[in-house]
C-alpha cells in the first residue's frame, strides 16, 4: 500500500469515527429545531441541507440511531399513513431529549473548543 493509499485509508477511518459519535447529537438537534415531527427521509435530507455533507450517504444508519434515541427516551414516533407508499414512522424530540440535547451541545462545545485551542498551538 503506497502512503497516500494509507493516509486516504487513515482519513475515511477517522471520519467514520468522528461521524458515529455525532449522529445522535445531529439527529437530536435536527428534531430539537423542527416545529414538526419528521421521518427519517426528511431527516436525512435536512442532515443533507445543513450538514455540508458530513453524514451523506449515511441514511441507513440513521434508523439504528433513532430507534436506540427513542428506547432511551429522548424521541418518540408514531406511524402515520402515507398518501404515496408504505406507512411513515414520525419522529419528535421529547422533553427529556430536550434537555439531553442541551447537555450534548455543552460538551460538544467544550470539547470542540479543547481541540482548536490544542490545534491553534495553544498548549505549552
């Protein structure tokens, strides 16, 4: 394997673990904003808008997420029919995933901070 073989082998593999420990924390933000319940398309196409592209292509892993973010409470669903095609199972945010979410984002603030201060050459 050249180097540059590796080094792209090494970004995809440190992409893929930067992306599954932020799906639920998208996810959760996504439904925290909309004033509507969403299923997972929408929710994967919002991801798509708004996300520049960080978690394309990943729409089949999204359903895991919400099903593990709904067992722990922090969403609830329910299927609805659809005008055009199979049933659709909406999603939205609890109060609990509320206040989840603002947890997450305080950490994900913080440790983002952390690491560009690290990358900026602030630690002696």
């Amino acid at each position: 394997m050249s180097d540059v073989d590796d080094s792209a082998s090494q970004l995809k593999k440190f992409q893929k673990e930067l992306s599954s420990g932020t799906v639920s924390l998208v996810l959760l933000a996504v439904l925290g904003q909309s004033r509507q319940p969403m299923y997972g398309y929408q929710i994967a196409k919002r991801l798509e808008e708004v996300g520049e592209g960080v978690l394309a292509g990943k729409q089949s892993a999204l359903y895991p997420v919400l099903r593990n973010l709904e067992a722990a409470g922090l969403l609830a669903s329910e299927v609805e029919p659809s005008v055009s095609g199979p049933p659709r199972r909406y999603y939205r945010i609890t109060k609990p995933g509320r206040e989840v979410l603002r947890e997450w984002v305080a950490a994900w603030n913080a440790t983002r901070d952390s690491v560009d201060n690290v990358l900026q050459g602030g630690v002696s």
